[in-house]
C-alpha cells in the first residue's frame, strides 16, 4: 500500500512502531528456540500483514544461511527441503548476512540479488533483515509482500528495531537451551557417579567370582536402566576374551555356547581390551568394529569398557542400550570408574581363589604326609604279618597233599581250616589296599570322566553289552586324579556286579552331563539289583560297613567317598524308582588354563586302540598338530612306517599282552608307550618286561599329549 501524504505516512509508522513493540513483547518471553522462531514468523505476518515472512540462521560452518521457520505451507516446505542461501551471496539474504545491513526489494523480479522462490503466489516486494547480536551476525530475517514497491526506508529502521530484539530473543533463547543440556549433563554425571558408587559398593563385598559377575551385569542394567550387560575375561592364552556372565536369557545362552571373541580382532570388546581404552559405537549398525549379536538382535548403541589391573586389561564390559547415540564421554568416564572397581573386585576374588586352592593344596599335602606316616608302621607290620601267613599256608597245603591218602578225613579238614586262614590273610591284604590305596594321590588333572570309566570296566572285565551309556555331546573335561577315580569307579562297578548277581536283567547304566550350575559334571552309574535298603542309605559310606555278609570288608564305598572328597566333589545314593540303585557322582569341571599344543617334531605315529572318546580326541590332535596317523585296534600292521606307537592300556577289541608280545617281537617295543587312565606302579612293572620305552597317564589335553610325543 502507498501513502501519499505526509499524515498517511506518520499513521504508518506509528502502525508499525506498535507493531514492532508488540512483536517484540511476544517474541522475548519464549524460550524454545524452535517455537520462537515458528511463533515470530506468524506474529510478524499477523501484526504487518505481511504476506510472508522467514528466519535464516547462520550454520556451524558460516558459510550458510539456513531457513529455520517461514510462513504458512510454501515456509514448511522449504524447510522440510533443507532450503539454505550463501551467505554474501546473490540474494537478498546473502547480502543481509554478508554485509550486515537491511536490504529492500521494491520489485523483486527486476531485483538483481533476489532469490526467486518457487513456490507461488511470487512475491513484488521483499526486505531482507541480519539479525545481529553485538560484533555477531547470526542470521537474517525476510519479509515478503505481494504489492510492488510495498516498503520504504522508513520501515527499514522500525523492522530493524523488530529485529534486532528477535535477534536477542534467538540468542537468550539459545543461550536457555545451553544451559538446559549444561544442566542436563550435569544432572545425568551425578546420577551417574552416583550409580557407579553404588555398583561399587554392591559388587565389592562379593569374593565368589562366579556370584560377582552375576551380580555386576544385573545391578549395572538395573541401575543404569540398559538393555544388556555382559562381562567378558581374557583366557589363560591371552588371545581370546571368553563372555562368563550376560544379563537375561541371551547372556545364558551365549554361555551356554561358550561365546568369547578375539582380544584384538574386529569387535568392540577386541579391540578395547587390546588397547586398554572404552570405545562406544552410537549406531553399530554402521560402527566397523562392533560384533553383530544374533542373540541382541534390538541393540543400537554399545559402549566397552576395559578392565584393567595394574598395566594388564584382564577382561571388558560392554553395556548396550536400545537408543541410537544413548552414550556420551560423560558415561565413559562414570562407567569406567565403576569398571575399575569391578576390575579390583575381579582380581581380589580370583586372588582368593588361588589363595584357597593353595591352602587346599597345603591342607591336602599335609594330611597325606599325616597318612602316609601314621599308617606306614601300621601297612608295614601287617604285611610283615601277613606275608608268613600265606607262605606258611601254601608250604602246609603241599605237605598235607603227601599226607591225604593216610589219613584222607583229617587233612581235608585241615585243608579247610587253612583255607580260612588264606582269606583271613587277603582280608588283611585287601584292608591294607584300601586304606593306602586312597593316599596314593597324583596331582589332579584334566581328565574325561567317560574315558576313565569305560576303561576302568574294560580292566574289571564288564562285556560291553551290560552297559547303556549316555554322554552328553561336548562334555566338558573335570580336575581330577584319574588313578584314584579309576578306583572310585571301581568300587561302584563291583558292588553293582554284586547286586545284580541272580537277577534276571543285569544291566549298568552311565550318565554323564554337566550339571545345571555348570561347575561340575553329574556321573550316574545305575544297575538293576535290588537296590539299597533304605535304612542303609546313609551308612554305606561308613568304613567296614557292609550289607553283604562277612565275606565283605565293608571298605569299597567308605574309600569311594575318601577319593571323590578328595576330588573336591560330592557323592550320593538312591533307589530308583523301578527297582535298583543309582550312584551320583558330582566331579568338578576343569576351569584352568588349556595351553596350545606345542609339536616340536612332526611324526608318523600308530596309536593302538579300540574307537572310543580318547583315540578320537587323540587323532585330532596329533593331525592338527601335523603328525600323521594311523589307528588299528591290535597293531597288526608296518609296524615299520612309524617313528612312535602310542598302545592304549585298556583295550577291548584285542588283548593288550598280546599286542605288547607282537611289537617286541617286531622290534617296535623302543618305539612303543602305553598310556593308561589309570597308572599304579604294580602295573607299570607288570609291561615294562615287554621291553616298552615308558607307561605314562593318559593325556586328555592336546598339550599334555604333545609332551609325551616330543
């Protein structure tokens, strides 16, 4: 609109003084910099009747005015487009913002630094505002109008005036939304250093590691509200960080499948225990070193956090979350805090551990020494005794036989009588074994409890088809003395025999999977007698208790129990169910470090067994090491091709005797080693004659193996 006169133009600048102020009054008392801006644009239109008006404001690199809010739908759309101008451009806001002055458009489409909009209806007249805040040009404000030549000079310095307090109003407006996140950051530091001393505190007072981790991964997404926690530890080998315990059922089930990943290699867990730093990947769809989980399928964000003992990264935590970027520097260094607690609790309750493992091994020691020396007056005077007892029977029996045709009823009876003495003398014997037998103990070690058992029933005798045997596939390996554990098998292999002796159905049944707190592995021998009497359940594990008659010393179960506490493992019996009785064994599984096998020499070896779990294992592991193999049940083979034979001491496809004679005479004895689950020195002196080069424990580890190979 034009005014003509002097009075007109006076009414309008007193129209658009009030105009300004009332703008101004609007706009200074918000605070939300986004509905300022939408506001701003309305109320200028609105109080100007203006048609149109626009807020640019000055990116991170200020080297463009980008439109934050216009007006009505044409205002939408070009901000929904990203719409932005060079600043000191060819346009009336790139002028505005470049040269810090007000710039009028009186028709825009002979207007040369115009910015020709597309969408309609096109505007005649355009004045571009800077919005300026001290020495600073922030952006610029646009108003629009469909009339040509619709502005004058003077609304350029009551527009200005506008403008100029909007530009405050933008920048307290900002300047509120920086102390809000300030405030904010603030707030969420404290609770988190308030949150980790509390994970601190629980977690610190826990010295059963297996309890501690546990409860470290759900106080950590219990307080902190994540999604998931997991602690991983680096292996005895240093090269792979093995996840010990995950919040929920996905960390159960990573668990379950042994999960770890490599110290080093492309995950964040890798790659921060390698470098003894947190890393956090805000998006790990598009993060390079983040593992992709099946088992945490909704994870968006993840932060790893080292854990760190002295200048040695023992493990890491990851912690992950829902939210995409849900973690800022400010976490890492609360989270990293409560890690570092976490890491001097790890090292404490493992030094307890190795502490009471110590002791253990000390009090073992000790009482052995104890054993050995209180009994050994005793073992020695008994088979002093006992040993003239036997001879002078057998010498009696051969004088009595040149005396029978005489005096026939006399001697038998006198026969008898000495054959009463003879077993009173193998009672003697038999009580001498099992009270020493137990202190005979070698240093535990990884075994396979399914090995030694089958073995200790090939020895005894058992035929294959009294067994149904039912392993659990990946069976874990337990710590134990295997000679000892042959025994204890035994014991409960021969009472088993025993009881079934008359029964129609003779059958043994083995069991063995871990057992559900994954410490041990539950062994379960069965048999089909007539079970235990219930009174008797709870004495059969006392010495010379027997329900057997006095035919038997009552030691067998009473030594069983001996060895299995020595294990560090538990023992019990049952009745079952449909008639027999079940003996449980619970062994604990072997947690220590599993060294790499090392084969200095690469050989040609022939192992000599029948296809069971061992001859498997040991296959494996002499190929993977680069030897070559070959199996044969009885070594009826070129015995010539081979630089080692390797002779199982249990076999049950042929006979050991006979193998050991056929490889003396082929002169392949020098070559030979017969490994046994169970090794007594009584048995190593019976096959050392067959000339072999060494009787040794059976190894169950690829290491052990490659000792004996070298």
């Amino acid at each position: 609109m034009r005014y003509n006169n002097a009075t007109s133009l006076a009414e309008r600048r007193a129209t658009l003084l009030q105009a300004a102020a009332k703008v101004g009054r609007s706009v200074t008392s918000i605070l939300d910099p986004r509905l300022l801006l939408e506001r701003t644009v309305d109320i200028i239109c609105d109080e100007f009747g203006f048609y149109y008006a626009g807020v640019f404001l000055i990116d991170e690199t200020g080297e463009w005015a980008v439109l934050k809010a216009g007006r009505g739908e044409a205002g939408a759309a070009m901000v929904a487009a990203g719409h932005k101008l060079k600043v000191d451009g060819h346009s009336m806001i790139g002028f505005a913002t470049g040269q810090r002055q007000a710039r009028i458009a009186l028709d825009v489409g002979a207007e040369p630094v115009h910015f020709k909009t597309p969408y309609p209806p096109h505007p005649r007249s355009e004045m571009a505002l800077p919005l300026i805040v001290g020495d600073e040009v922030i952006g610029a404000l646009t108003v629009q109008s469909t009339e040509e030549a619709a502005f004058t000079e003077d609304d350029i310095t009551v527009l200005q005036t506008m403008a100029d307090q909007l530009a405050i109003a933008i920048h307290n407006a900002n300047l509120h939304q920086q102390n809000k996140r300030l405030l904010a950051r603030a707030e969420r530091r404290a609770r988190l250093l308030e949150a980790a001393a509390r994970v601190s505190r629980d977690i610190t007072s826990i010295l059963d590691m297996d309890t501690l981790l546990k409860r470290t991964v759900d106080v950590i997404c219990d307080v902190y509200g994540f999604y998931y926690a997991g602690v991983f530890l680096v292996d005895e080998t240093g090269e792979w960080a093995v996840l010990k315990a995950g919040r929920g059922e996905a960390g159960a089930a990573m668990i379950a499948a042994g999960h770890k990943l490599q110290v080093g290699g492309h995950s964040m867990i890798g790659t921060c225990i390698e470098q003894r730093k947190a890393r956090i990947a805000l998006d790990v769809g598009e993060e390079p070193v983040h593992f992709k989980n099946p088992y945490l399928p909704h994870t968006r964000s993840e932060m790893a956090l080292p854990l760190v003992v002295g200048d040695r990264a023992i493990g890491a935590v990851t912690v992950q979350s829902v939210e995409e970027a849900a973690f800022s520097e400010d976490d890492i260094t609360s989270l990293q805090a409560m890690a570092d607690q976490l890491a001097i609790a790890i090292n404490n309750a493992r030094l307890l551990k190795e502490l009471e493992a110590a002791h253990a091994e000390l009090l073992r020691t000790k009482t052995f020494e104890a054993l050995a020396t209180s009994t050994l007056a005793a073992i020695h005077w008994i088979g002093n005794k006992a040993l003239p007892i036997t001879t002078s029977v057998n010498l009696l029996r051969d004088d009595l036989q040149q005396l029978k045709d005489s005096h026939p009823e006399l001697v038998d009876s006198m026969l008898e009588d000495l054959e009463t003495i003879e077993n009173s003398a193998r009672l003697i014997f038999s009580v001498q074994e099992h009270l020493i037998g137990p202190a005979r103990e070698e240093k535990p070690r990884p075994a396979m409890p399914d090995d030694v058992l089958r073995d200790t029933a090939v020895k005894m005798g058992i035929p294959a088809r009294m067994f149904t045997w039912r392993i659990a596939h990946g069976l874990p390996l337990i710590l134990a003395d295997t000679t000892q554990l042959s025994r204890a098998f035994g014991y409960i292999l021969k009472n088993a025999l025993e009881a079934m002796e008359g029964q129609e159905k003779q059958q043994i049944t083995v069991e063995m999977a871990p057992a559900e707190d994954g410490r041990f592995v539950a062994i379960r021998i069965s048999d089909t007698g007539p079970g235990i009497p219930e009174e008797a359940l709870d004495k059969i594990w006392a010495a010379f208790y027997t329900t057997k008659g006095v035919k038997h010393a009552g030691l067998g179960l009473s030594a069983c129990y001996q060895i299995v506490k020595q294990a560090e493992g538990r023992i019990s019996a049952a009745n079952l169910p449909d008639g027999g009785a079940v003996i449980e064994l619970l062994l604990p599984v072997y947690d220590g470090p599993m060294a790499a096998a090392e084969f200095s020499i690469r050989r040609s070896v022939l192992l000599i067994d029948d296809d069971d779990v061992w001859s498997r294992f040991a296959e494996a592991a002499l190929e993977q090491g680069g030897n070559t193999v070959i199996r044969s049940v009885d070594g009826r083979t070129d015995l010539d091709a081979f630089d080692l034979i390797l002779v199982d001491d249990a076999l049950e496809g042929a006979d050991l005797h006979k193998v050991l004679e056929h490889l003396k005479a082929d002169g392949a004895a020098a070559r030979t080693i017969v490994v046994a689950s169970s090794l007594r020195v009584e048995r190593a002196m019976e096959l050392m004659p067959f000339g072999v080069r060494d009787v040794v424990l059976k190894p169950y580890t690829a290491a052990a193996l490659a000792q004996i190979v070298r």
